[in-house]
C-alpha cells in the first residue's frame, strides 16, 4: 500500500477555492477539442464547431401555404364569386402559364403560386363544378409563402455551438448541408480506485461496496455528448493505477476516490508525486476534496469515492466546465426559484447542493428535502429532481424562496 510522502500545504497549487474559479481552471486544462465533418445522419446531438449559413433561399419560390385555389385578389373579394379553372400546380411541378382576370389555378400545400396569382382560397371555401369555381369567402394574399420569407441566402441559421437537436438537423438540411463540421467528441476514460470496491454482481464481503460511480458517470457522459471510456478498476496501489493508465488513448481522465486526506488516496499521491495538481479542494458540500490535475499530458479530475459526491462535483464542475470549452450555447442546468417546504441548512465556508425533489403545488413551483444528508446516500440522490443551493451562511428557511438547479 502507497502512503503519502508529500508535504501537501507547501506544494504549490490552488486550494480550497470557490466553485466559479474551480470551473475556470478545469477549463482551461481540459484539451481543446478537433473539428471534424460529419454527415448529418451521423451529427444528431453532436456540437457545431463552426455557425452555418443558408446555401438557398427557404421557400426557393412563392407557394401555398394550403391546398385551394390561387387567383387574383381583387377577383375575389366580393363573394360568392365564380371564375375560371385554367390548371393546376402541385408541389414539384409548377402551372407553366399566368393567371388573368377572371381566372384560377386548382394549388396544392407547397405548390408554386402561379405568375399573376396573389391570393389562395382554401379548398374547405370553394364548390368546384368542371372549370368553374365557386369562392364562397374571399381569398387572402397572407396564404402565400414568400420566397426566402423564412431565410434567405448568406443567412446564418445556426450558430457556433449549438447542438444538433432533430429540428436542427432539420433546419441543415434545408439550408442546402447534407454534412456539418461538429467537435470530436471528448475521449474521457472512468477510473475506480479502493480496495473495498468491487464490480456489481459479485459476491458481496462484509466491509465491501460495489462500483456505483463508473456507471452513474458513464451515463452522465454518454448524455453530455462525449465519448466515455470505462478502465479496470484499480486497488489502493499507485503502480496499479499507473498500470492501468498505460497505452490509455484518452483526452480526459475522471477518477473516483483517492483524493482526500487519508494514508490511501492514491489518486492524490500520483498527482503530487508524478504529476501537476491545478487545485486540491473545494468550497463545496458534497464533493470538497476534488481535484484536478494533469498526468502525463492527460487532465485528471479526481472525484470524490462517496457516490453522491462523485455525481454532484461531475453536475457542478465537470459539466459546465465542458459546456463552456466547447462555447455551447445552451445552459448546463435550468435554474429555478422555488419555495422551500422545509429548511435547508448553510454549511460554514462552503456552497451547499442538497439533493431534493421539485414539484409544482398550488401554482407554484416548490422544493423540499429527500432526508439524506450523507453524502454515501445514493438513494436520495437517485429520486432527486433538483439541487438546493445554498451559499455559506445563508440557510433557506421553511417557507422561504431557494435556488434551486433542476436536474
């Protein structure tokens, strides 16, 4: 067993800093990621590496907002009034010829508005007798879709990171792209460390625990975007870990356990001993021993081993720290007011999460604790809908407003 031989307080780096400065630093050693081109059928969720600008106009023509008929407007206001069908334009295959006075083309949803066409009557507004069409209402020239009335050519239509949600895929398609430039997704492996750790489905010994973390993480990361890599599960020996690190192809390294104060955290000795360490330790209820540091090249941010440390530091730090190097124009988390149903206590020094359940009662969007408080309470964790946060000295009383992170 490996036990702590560096002088840790004299050790030059950052600690027990406050969040904000925590997610400024973990940026700015996270590697900035490649572009890459992909098609669209394979960018759905991906980040754009670069804004797009519309290739065509959207309509490409003037048509139909409806199926009907396209004729003249001053023809068609003093209904019931009977003109002449002189052909017909569908979508794909335009009338050829123009609209005079007294006349009508039979239009369908899509359709290009014939030349000398300025109104569309709806079909549920006509009787059609052979040629001659009966408008029983008035057409109306707001019916037609004007070319480029929903963009035009040069118009930029998505931005530099935004995500690929289907309607945005959508809206690349019709702005002429059939491939996009995206970021390559981050290659971040999982490591577990702890003697008492073992993987879930094994026989279980007293004083043992299974390997909770490498999962809620990878599913954390695999809903983020980004490449998740799962590593052997390493004992409380540093050449273990370093085994298992080695030929690793990874762009970040997230470790769980081994970063606090005890005679076994590996994880910290490796990075004092062999590495760099950015900071040791945040202002911060649960998840104060974090770290973040780099080994061989690669970012280290080591969480906490207590699952719902592990999983709150990943919510507060690790996520908006990669929303923010890859500029994505959406929040990491929606935040909310909400009334507290119940008190939530301000610890000293240090910016609360407490894990709770969100609802709406009453008009009103309300909060209130899942009485877990221990930060190996997996279980409320897991029923939690939102994070209470509550800043140093400043407890939320029972009927008071929190801020709250919904989840």
């Amino acid at each position: 067993m490996s036990a702590p031989c560096t002088p840790y307080a004299q050790v030059m780096h950052r600690q027990q800093i406050d969040l904000a400065e925590a997610i400024d630093i973990l940026k700015e050693t996270l590697p900035r990621p490649a572009s890459e081109t992909l098609p669209l059928t394979q960018a759905a969720g991906r980040v754009l590496s670069a804004s797009l600008s519309a290739k065509v106009d959207h309509p490409s023509v003037d048509d139909s907002a409806m199926d009907g008929i396209a004729c003249r407007l001053e023809d068609s206001q003093s209904t019931p009034v009977t003109l002449k069908l002189i052909g017909e334009s569908r979508a794909g295959e335009g009338f050829s010829g123009g609209v005079g006075a007294g006349e009508c083309v039979r239009i369908y949803t899509g359709a290009p508005v014939p030349a000398g066409a300025n109104a569309i009557c709806k079909v549920e507004d006509l009787q059609i007798e052979g040629d001659q069409v009966t408008l029983l209402h008035p057409a109306r020239s707001q019916d037609i879709r004007h070319r480029g009335s929903d963009f035009q050519v040069g118009q930029e239509g998505l931005q530099k990171g935004d995500v690929l949600s289907p309607a945005r895929l959508a809206l690349a398609a019709s702005m002429g792209y059939s491939e996009v430039p995206v970021y390559r997704k981050l290659r971040v492996g999982i490591l577990s460390t702890g003697d008492e750790v073992i993987e879930a489905g094994q026989p279980l010994q007293p004083g043992q625990v299974y390997d909770s973390n490498r999962y809620g993480i990878y599913a954390l990361l695999l809903e983020m975007g980004l490449e998740p890599v799962l590593l052997p599960h390493a004992t409380d020996h540093i050449d273990e870990v370093k085994k298992n690190l080695q030929n690793a192809d990874l762009d970040v390294l997230l470790t769980s356990g081994g970063v606090s104060m005890g005679n076994y955290d590996i994880v910290r000795d490796l990075l004092f001993g062999e590495g760099e360490v950015k900071f040791w330790k945040i202002n911060l209820r649960p998840g104060g021993p974090a770290l973040c540091g780099l080994w061989q090249g690669i970012p280290v941010l080591g969480l906490p081993g207590n699952p719902v440390s592990a999983l709150v530091v990943f919510e507060v730090l690790f996520k908006p720290a990669i929303f923010a190097l890859l500029g994505r124009t959406d929040a990491p988390h929606r935040k909310v007011r909400a009334r507290a149903l119940n008190a939530f206590k301000a610890v000293p020094r240090k910016t609360a999460y407490w894990r709770a359940q969100l609802n709406a009662q009453n008009g009103e969007l309300v909060v209130q604790d899942l009485n877990a408080p221990l930060s190996n309470m997996l279980r409320g964790l897991a029923h939690a809908n939102a994070l209470v946060v509550v800043e140093p000295g400043q407890a939320v009383e029972a009927g008071g407003l929190a801020e709250v992170i919904w989840l």
